[in-house]
C-alpha cells in the first residue's frame, strides 16, 4: 500500500473538493484525510489531503504528472504531492544555547520525529559533546562578519550536498541572508523567544521584564527576510509574575521554546504547514 | 441565497467525500465549509457541510427528499440537514445559581447567539428578577420528590407548545428525569462544575478542595441517564493553588463554568456536534 | 472585629518584615494575610498584610497615625492602609460595546464584586438601556473635538460629587486627557483588547488577523499618558487559528476582555495591585 | 555569605511571623524571601523563609540548635532547615519509556537543575544506553513476582549507599513497596500520565479516549501506599479534539509528563513543597 500527501491552494471556485475528490476515487485512491479552507477576504481556496492507493502498480511518479496535466493544470493550482515512505532530511542550526538541540535530539531518539536529522552546523564549537553523544554529525563553521559570505557558502554546500529538506534554527543567533533564504524558501524555521510580533529582535525576555508583562511567550516562523516577521507556525505562552526576574522568565521561556519548536518541526515534516501571503494555513 | 448545513455519519467505505460533494455539484451548490472524521476505531465517517444556492427555485424540502432518496437511503446514511434562516429554539433551566444566567442572557442580548430563548423554567422563583429585567418569559415550576412527575409533564407541555429545539441546564440543581430525556435525546446540554470524569455528582468543588488539585475544570455535556456521564461538548481548567479556599474554588469556577456552557450553546446552535456511541465529533 | 490591609513599599534593607510585625503584634494585631516582594534590580522592598484587631477600641485613624509616625516616616515608606468596611466606589465609562457592561454588571448583581458601582458614563446614549436594567444611574455626556474639554469637566464633576474611588474603562474607545489622568494616577483602569505591548493602538483585532498570529491576548492595565503603555495588571490568551476571521477574532476575544477587566476590578478594588516605575506587584 | 530556606508549620496562633522574623534578626540574617500560609480549615500555619548570613562565623548547625531550642520547641513546630550550599542527591527509577528520561538528562546536563543525579535504576536494560550517553551509572535490577522483595532490598542498598535524599520515578511502572515509601515518605515522586484524580492506575490515555474528554493531562504527586492518591505537586492540561487516536493521545500526553515532572523536581529540590493531610502547599 502507498499513501501520499496532497496539498492544494488555488483561486477559490465552486466544485473544486468535487473535482479532486473524483479524480483520487478515478485513481482508485481511499481518501483517510481531508481539510479544507477558504481564504473568502483573498478568494483563496486550500485543501490538504491524503489517500492510500492498494493497487500494486501505483507509481507516485505517475500520479504526480496525471495530477499536473489533468487536474492543476486546468485549475491552475499549485500543489505539493508528497509519498509518505520518504522522511524529509532536516539539518540543524545551533549556536550555544543547548536545551532545544537536547530536547529534538531526545525527542528524534525516542522515535517521536518521522524524519532524518542530517547533522548539527553551529559557528561555535561548544555543542559538539552534544551531537556526540547522539551520533549526529557535527560541522563547526565559523561565522564573523568577514566570513560571514563564506560560511554561508560553506552551509549551502553541505546542504546540497546531503539533500536537505529543510532547516531549523534551534537558537542559532545569527542572521541568516537571503542567499540562504531563496535556496529555501519557505523551508528555514526559526524559534524565536517572545510571543510575536510583541519584542522583536534581541533580547526578548528583557524586554518583558522591563515591560511588566504578565505572560510571556514563544513562536516558530518561517525565516523571511523581514527580521522575526515570517509567517508564523506555533506559539505558546506562560504565566509569570512581578516575581519573576530576567533569570526566571529565561528559565520559563526555555520550556516554551522547546515546545513551539518541537511541534513547527513535526508539522512542517508532517506536511501540514501552508504558506500564503506570509501567513500559515496549518492543518490538524 | 439559501444556506443549508449538512451532517452525516455512516459506516466508512471509499468515495463517501466524491460522493457527496459530487451530489452538491449537481444542485448547483457551492460548498463554503466541509470537514470530515474517519473514527478508525469504529469505522464510522462523519462529515459536516455548509452549502450555498443561489438558484432562486431551491427548496431545502426538496433537497432533503432528493439527498434521502438518492444518497443517504443508498447509502445507508444517518444524517441532519438544517436550513441556515430557521434559528433553534432553546429553553433555560435554572435554579438559585444566577451566574451563568446572567452570562447567557448578556451574550444574548448583544446579539452573539444565533438562537431563540423562548422562555426560562425554574424550581424556585428567586431568578424572575433576572428573567424580568431581559424580558424572558419565566415559568415558575416547584420540583418536590412528590410531585417531580407532575413537574415534568408541566415541563414537557411548555416545551411542546413552544416548538423547543433544545434545552440548557444553567446549574438547575435537579435530575433530569429519563421521560424528558427520551423526548430532547442529545439535546439537553448540562454544565458540570468539574472536569469531568473527576469528581462526579454533588459539590466537586469541596472534592477537589479535598484532593488538592493544583487545576480545576468545568465540562458540558449532553444529559443521558447516567449521572454526568452524557457525551462532553467542552470542558475548560483554571489554575488554583494551596491558597484557595472551597469558596474561593467556587468563585474561580464560575468563569469556567460560564463560558464552557457558552461554548456548549455556540457549537450545539450552530449544529457543530455530532453525537456517537457516547462520544462527541465537535467541528470547528 | 476590625480587619485592615496594608500596603507599603520603601527601599530594601534588613528586618523591614520583623520591623512591621512587631508593630502589629503590639497594636494586637492577628497578621492573616502577609506577602512581600523584593525587586532586587530597583532594590525596592514591597509588602502588603491583612490583620485583624479584635480590642472594640481600634481605631483605623489611630492606627494609621501611629503608622505614620512610628513606622512610615522613620523608615521613609509609601504606605496605604485600608479599613475593610468600607468598599471602594467605582464608576463605569462605556461607549457602544456591551459586552464588557453586561459582564461586569451581571457579576455585580450576582454579589461577586466588593465595590459600588456609583454611576456609568458614556459618549453615546446606546447602552442606557442596561443601566436602566440594572438600576444603575447613566450619564451621557457627549465627547467631541470641540468639546472634549468641557466634556471632562463635566465628567471630573460628576466624579468628585459621587466621591469615587477608581474608574473603569469598559471599552470607552475615547483617549482620556491628562487633565483626569492627573486626578486619578493608578486608578483608570483600561481594556485594551491584544496582548500588549503587541498591537497598541486602534484595530488590534485586524492587526492580529493581518499578521497570522494563533494567540490573541487582552490586556488590563492602568491609564498613563502614553497610549496603551501603563502598567499592566492583567493579561489573558486564546489559541486561534488560520480559519477565523476578523469577526471571529473579535468574537473570541470578547471573552477574554470580559474575564481580564473583571480580574483587573477585582484585583484593584481588593487593594492587592502595588505600582512602581510603571510595573505592577500583583499579591495574590 | 551563608543562604539558609527555613520550612515551618505548626498549630495556628497570634505573633508568628513577628516572633521567627525576630529571631532571624538576632541572628543577623537579611530575609530575601517570605511567604506563609494559613489554612484556616485546619487551623495551621506554614511558612518558608530565605535568609542570608554574611557573618564569617554563622554554622548552619548552631543556627538549628538554636532554631530548634528557642524557638521551634517552646511553639511545637514542625521544620526543616536546609543551607544552599549543599545540593540533594536524586535517584531516577525508569522502565523502558524514554521520554521523561531524555527530558531530565538534558535538563540536568543544561544546567537547569540545582541538584546531583547518582544514578538510574531499571527493572529492564534497555534504557542503559542513554544513561551511557549522559555518562550516569545505570543499575539494572529486575523485578518479578517473586523477586520483589529482593529487588527493594537491592534498591534500598543502593539508595543509602549513595545518601539518596529523594526518588523520581519516572515513568517506572512499577508500584512500589510500603517498605520503600516508609523509608522515603514524601520523597518518592512519581508522574502519573493523567489529570488527577480522572483516570487512575493504569492505560490512563486509554480510558480518556473511551470518555470522549476534550483536555488530557498530567500529574506530579508524592508515592503514598494509596494508588496514585498521594499529595498532588504540580497538574497540566492539553486540548484534544474528537481526532485524537489514543496513539496521538499519547504523544501529546508525553509532552505535559516531561514538564510536570520537570516542575515537580525543581519545586521538591529546590525545598518549595510542603506536605500536610495528603496535601501539598507549594510555595513560589
């Protein structure tokens, strides 16, 4: 048995769940999962969809092309037809901060994440005992302001080198340019330490303190070229109190961190992130 | 323009989604929503559907023959069609607790219920004031162990003879006989004041004073014969520490117990709930 | 039985705590409720205590000039002490949003607040049925450009008269002048319906729709000059997701207005909100 | 400078925190944190207090006698004084789920925890080769029917040889002896995988399906030789929807494990827990 992933977004018009629903029942595809939304304020129409094919000589190739020439093409749609056999290859960004790379490298150990992390690239050394400890390959590339255009070379290689999927910066604390960003577009989560767009930029849970807030938060988006002003995947946030020095809100805001992180990561490699307009359609 | 919403269930097979969109297409409606749920467990599909016709000729009469006859008969379908320009109609019950009266009936006055309060029944006349200051009909019914049988059938007249659609308990403080249960089966909403399955029955809050829990809940739930064990619509918690005292959990409680029924009247009004084997399918 | 609270906050140094309770003690005062707080960044010490004096010949007056002269001037504290028999009266600026006015009058009525209400106030005649409701006096007063000074006259008249306490801004949506502000330092209370200090100003609902957020907030805070900057005392959050609209962000968050407002009521009308350097100490 | 948290309850009565505040001063200390309780249900007082001695000659040692003789006797209290500078020693106790592990390895390796980890000890060997990875002595002691009371011999062995002050037991699966419990009262935590009291003893995720519940949850509780009925530490919830197998039910349930675990052993640790009539008062 094959299942595959479809994911769909179009001008909204009548007939379309119709449309593609016959198209799998033609194909002898079993539908197990179908959402949809209509964007009504941008007349835009999303569907996320999976089916499982039994017939033996299903070739997800084919289907791909058929789905292009009869169906995306007509409407045109655009659309992301993913088999479920093959895992996203992921590559970690890490800088010094160390509780997010313990917490998805548990998490990939334990069998949580359906994915394959590649290896660990950080412009530090101090993580590499980490990556160790997990057997995950470790490229320390350092970053200065010089090197900056090099080391991003140095990233771009080993990306391309290994067939990344996609990318997350677990803390990573550079910038990252849009050379990067335009190879991947889309496809660069970052985790930053506040509940966005409140404190932007550096030093988030300082800014809290000094604002007097009464919950903090944390959020996963897309990398842009927009300082923190992705397209948003999850946040969560925590209760604090006057009490609550920079230390303590530091210490709070890890667990969030790891958190809105660990599930941007498992909803981006379980297909079910769309991105429009710099805003996300997030499937259940 | 009508606007009709469409719930089914029926045994899981292949092409159920086809099919029925495939049905809409040919009436020449335009489908605004459609979610569905395949409980693997039991091998049951559910799906929830907004369609709109803009043909001035349609007839939701006309529609619900043709869906019976060509689909749901075929099928083997259990299903619910609803015309969007017909509002439910909905009875209160309550007792001494005026709290989450005084929560429906502001929201109602505001104008965020789609919905019609026909009238308000109570054991005790304590809440008339209430019911006088929102002009709603109130209906003085004493409950004693004597005359409880009378009392319901008081009830059932009321409700017949105003065409109810569905009643909601606000913390009405009686047991809901099986004779009122059998005639409104699924639509009868209680509030419970505690998260349910903990602490059932009488007085949770001085159980949960007693166990010290560190969260406590409200849940609504659809009545069936057995005690707080109906089908949970929405349950909501609120933290608590050490500190509070039995009527300090009381008081935290009834935020959570006002909005948790609130919840309950939106999603059940707005025919968001299915009900099987106990346990809800609650679409957003 | 006399029962007080008070609230002080000086510069830290050693054995304020002893200090405070022994004078307590010798007043013969049973301490019921004490915590404090230290805010070592500022190094300012904050405490606020709840005794109980059962000597029939306790006066708060005495009390408090003893306070003054024994304990406050020595140790140069800004104190305030309050005799619990005498609750606080409030007065109500609304303008056309009800929700927040249903809310908080339906809690009034149920006894679930320790206050008065004395009157309301709006720009707009809309909301007078309510107060006619609920038998509380209303005063429109009419704001515009031209005559938005003599407006405050009007409405710092009707506040002086009626001897009140503290303000609540139940969705005034009018800016209110430095001219009120100075007569009611730390005691207007707005609702402003985001997550400060995210989306300050007009339209946060729309602002959060625009940016993609999955966590809209409210947030209760002390009126200062700078908009949407005062200390905050409140704060609340919802998930959302990419399928609300702007009308249903809006709906969603009334919710979390009406809860924030009434804790922030409660909070400040129970003397439990301290303010220094426009940050809150929150006693619990 | 020597830091000392000092936990007390005793009987209810006048002058208590005047009286301990006073001795604190004598003894030249500099109180950095107080907070108390009273429950007034049961009419007993309980107090944690943080004080810093600078003199050179302060002896925790001589600060108890003295503690104890002049003060804690003459007012029949309980207590427990503790100097900062010494760090508790914990034993973990797992089985063959992971998560909880990897969750408090990383923390710990982090820095996050103020306490020594000695080593780990399983009834299964699978686990070993994370507590090789994080480089901590793994004891693989398994328990049968027949073994049992061997095994606790073996374990109580380890536990005085290594001066284990408490016991995590995380995810152990394992119900543990009166003989251990006696050894350890309250210092024996365990997580159980739902919100307390709903769903005791085993396949909680199971039964939370079966129930249709809307939110699932954890539990952090001290081991008493009731099953799960011990003091509650810490709670936390999740929404859930109608979609949720119990195999999702699961995965989203590790998430709340691994925090309130995380909470329970940093609040235990770090002496912020007080236990009373099979309840906890946590203090902040």
């Amino acid at each position: 048995m094959k299942k595959i992933t479809i994911l769909i977004h179009c001008k909204d018009r009548p007939n379309i769940v119709a449309t593609v629903t016959n198209f799998i029942a033609n194909k002898k595809g079993n539908i197990v999962y179908l959402d949809q939304h209509v964007d009504n304020q941008q007349d835009i129409f999303f569907m996320r969809l999976e089916s499982e094919f039994t017939n033996d000589e299903f070739s997800t190739d084919e289907f791909k092309a058929c789905f292009k020439s009869d169906l995306a093409d007509t409407l045109d749609m655009k659309w992301r037809i993913y088999a479920s056999d093959k895992k996203p290859k992921m590559a970690l960004f890490v800088s010094k901060y160390d509780h997010c790379l313990y917490d998805i490298l548990g998490r990939y150990n334990s069998g949580e994440l359906n994915l394959e992390i590649a290896f660990i690239v950080s412009n530090h050394p101090d993580l590499k005992h980490i990556a160790d400890r997990f057997d995950i390959p470790f490229h320390h590339i350092p970053v200065t302001k010089d090197t900056k255009n090099e080391a991003e070379d140095k990233q771009l290689a080993l990306l391309k080198a290994h067939d990344i999927d996609f990318i997350i910066l677990a803390r990573y604390m550079q910038i990252v340019s849009s050379k990067l960003i335009s190879v991947y577009p889309n496809k660069i989560i970052n985790i930053h330490h506040s509940f966005l767009p409140a404190f932007v930029g550096a030093k988030p849970y300082h800014s809290a303190y000094k604002r007097g807030v009464k919950i903090i938060g944390a959020t996963s988006h897309y990398v842009t070229e927009a300082l923190d002003a992705g397209p948003i995947i999850d946040q969560d946030v925590a209760r604090v109190t006057h009490a609550y020095t920079v230390k303590d809100l530091i210490a709070k805001g890890r667990d969030l961190e790891k958190i809105v992180l660990a599930n941007a990561i498992k909803l981006h490699s379980e297909r079910k992130v769309m991105v429009f307009n710099n805003k996300t359609v997030v499937f259940s």
